[in-house]
C-alpha cells in the first residue's frame, strides 16, 4: 500500500509517496511550487525511470509523480527564485525526515495516524525493516573487517616480504608453505633458491636480493633470497583464495 505524506511549502501541499525506499513528489504539486508554466513539458524533458503514475482515487486519479533524480532535474533547470529555496527546504527537511522516520510527520500526519491505525502500522513495519536491514549490513561489514584489514596491511606494504613471513599469515612454516606453492605450480627450488615458474616471471611478483655471509673463518658465501613485492602478494592472495586457502586473519571471520 502506497501511503501519501503531504507537506507545506509556502501555503502550497505537496504530497509524497514513499514506495519501497523510493521518494515520488506530485508533478502537479511541484509545478505550482516551482511556479512552472507548463507541467507537462517539463515531465517530457525528464527520463522514463524518472516519471510514474498513481492512482490517487477520486478526481485526482492517475496522477503523474517524479522522482528524486527527477526533482533536483526540474529544480537544477528552473530560474525562478522559489527553486532554491524549494530545493533546500526538501534536501535538509523533508527528505531527512523521511528517511529517519519513515514519514514526514505534519499535523495532517499525525492526526491520519489516530484516525487510522492501519498508515502508522504500515509505517512501522517499515520502520521495523530498515532496522533489520541496518543490523545485516552492520553485522556484514564486521565479517569482513578482518579482510579490509589484512589487504590494508599486508597488500598495501610497499616495501618487499619474505616468504616465512606470508607464510606466517596463513598459518604454514616457511618449508610447507614454500612446498605447497610448489606443488601448486607456482616455484621451483634451484640449488639454495626459490624460483618462479616462467609464466610467473617478469611480472613484479618477485625480487632477488643477494647477502653474503660467513660461518666462522670459512671463506664469505653469497646467497640468494626472493622476496615478494606488494603486486606478489597480492598474486598469491587472489592465487591462494581460488584454492580456498586464506590468510588466519579471514580464517577467523568465518
């Protein structure tokens, strides 16, 4: 059931209706706000999506509404003074109202509300599922928190990560972890060092860095380490997810 709100803007009514979250205005109401000359040129100049009928019973009948989009069209492209301060008034009062609410509650409001019950229970019931929804989407972004905070770490470092410490995250030492991107095609072991495949190469997933070291008085031995850059990780994030394998920190969200 499509419940009409009207409101007062300057003596004149315009009356609403909110149809499933969508905010609709009386074209008629808001021709006369607007002081419009001709009201049906200005539908013409809107798009279909932005145009509908209700049928307000009686005289009235099927009347043309606008939508929102539609509104700020007509308001964006009238001259006249009314247009600003209509313009206003809707965006910081009416439209606010609505959408806390559920209904703009003028005096004509209220006293529809005790005379029938049934608008204010139609109201609530909105009411009642905007909450619910609220509570889905709230309970939604706290699921995959972990997730933002783990690529806003982890992915956007810009500096290079060793592969025990990926490995780490997801909850493997630096041998099974290193084994597992073996076996899933990924790197080859060549004498001391990890490797990419050839089709991995010469994309930035890597980078080769050379320390030297020595054991006692034995001569200096070089070695070679590959460390991931940030387009790396983020390869073996998306790489690993296909595979069902997560970070712990994701892990644990569900």
């Amino acid at each position: 059931m499509n419940t009409i709100t009207p409101f007062n803007f300057d003596g004149n009514a315009v009356r609403t209706i909110n149809n499933e979250g969508d905010i609709w205005f009386a074209m008629p109401d808001v021709s006369k706000s607007l002081n419009l000359s001709n009201s049906t040129v200005s539908v013409r100049a809107l798009d279909d999506d932005e145009v509908t009928k209700f049928n307000l019973g009686g005289l009235s009948g099927n009347t043309n509404f606008i939508s929102e989009p539609g509104l700020y069209k007509l308001i964006g492209a009238s001259r006249k003074p009314e247009a600003k301060r209509f313009n206003r008034w809707v965006t910081h009062e009416v439209l606010p109202s609505i959408r806390k609410d559920g209904a703009y509650l003028t005096a004509q409001t209220a006293s529809d509300w005790l005379n029938n019950p049934d608008v204010m229970i139609d109201v609530l019931q909105r009411y009642k599922r905007e909450i619910k929804e609220n509570q889905r989407l709230h309970d939604l972004n706290q699921k995959m928190k972990p997730k933002a905070d783990y690529t806003d770490t982890m992915l956007a470092n810009p500096g290079l990560e060793t592969t025990s410490m990926i490995a780490k995250n997801y909850g493997y030492s630096a041998v099974s972890f290193n084994r597992l991107l073996h076996e899933l095609g990924i790197q080859y072991k060549q004498g001391q060092t990890w490797l990419l495949y050839s089709q991995y190469q010469n994309k930035g997933y890597t980078h080769i860095e050379v320390y030297g070291y020595q054991y006692g008085s034995s001569r200096k031995q070089i070695r070679n380490v590959m460390k991931w850059t940030q387009r790396g990780v983020k390869f073996l994030y998306d790489f690993l997810k296909q595979h069902d394998i997560l970070p712990m920190v994701e892990q644990l969200s569900f």
